[in-house]
C-alpha cells in the first residue's frame, strides 16, 4: 500500500532537516579549510621573509641619487622640510607651507624606499620548498573557499 499525505510530508520535511544540516557541515568545513589556508600562507610568508635580507644604501657614500654626473647629497634631501617649516611659521596663509612640508616628508620617505635592497640568503632546496609550498597551498585552500560556487 501507498504512503499516506502525512508520511510524504514527514519524510520531505526529513529530507530539509538532513539538507540543512549538510549545508552547514559543509559551511564549517569552508571556515575551517580557510583559517587554516591562512595559517598555512602566513608560517610560509613568514619564512619566506626570514630568508629575506634587507639593506639601504641611504646615508652611504653621502649622495642619495644622481641627476647627470651631479650627485644629489643626503642633506639636500631634508631641504624641502625645512624650508615648508619656516614657511610655516612665516606666511600668515599656511596652505602653501604644509604642501611643502608634506612634499618634502614624502619626498624623504621615497628616497629611503628607493635605496632599499632586498636579497636573499642563501638556504637548502628542502626549505625553499616548504617555504613555497606553504605559500602556495595556503593561498590555494583560501582561494578554494573564497570563490567556490554555492
């Protein structure tokens, strides 16, 4: 004999209860897949970074860069601050000074950025693939979860 109305009924509503609760299996599945992609990417940039060695030719040699044959020297850098902070206590109309200012701090900021080299130490095949690896499948797990179709 046939499944009465309400058996039907029991049974899809069974069958919602068992969808809801793999969706939110699944959905814990996803938040654990991606703390632990960013774990994963974190331990391997941050051994990559270990192995990463940092220097700055700022201050050596006492020119920061040339223009033609004529070396611009470390002091010439902090001119422009100086000259927006006397403009600053100077003009009765402040715009003009802190524009030099800021120009000059920026202008100071990106000459240290541009004398920065960055090499690397030389380490085992070994740890170059961990440190890689890492990155990698860590940046993959999160990817996988951050673009997967729903």
């Amino acid at each position: 004999m046939g499944k009465s109305k309400y058996e039907r009924e029991l049974e899809k509503a069974y069958d919602d209860l068992r969808s809801i609760e793999k969706e939110r299996d699944r959905d814990r599945n996803d938040l654990r897949n991606f703390f632990l992609g960013l774990l994963m990417f974190g331990a391997g940039l941050f051994l990559v970074l270990q192995n990463a060695r940092v220097t700055s030719s700022w201050g050596y040699g006492g020119h920061i860069f040339s223009i033609g044959s004529w070396g611009v020297p470390n002091g010439m850098i902090m001119l422009p601050v100086l000259i927006g902070i006397v403009m600053l206590f100077m003009m009765e109309k402040k715009l003009f000074g802190w524009i030099v200012t800021i120009l000059g701090i920026i202008f100071i900021l990106l000459t240290i950025i541009m004398s920065v080299r960055i090499t690397w130490i030389t380490t085992s095949a070994y740890m170059f693939i961990i440190m890689f690896g890492l990155v990698a499948a860590g940046g993959g797990l999160m990817l996988r979860v951050l673009f997967r179709k729903k």
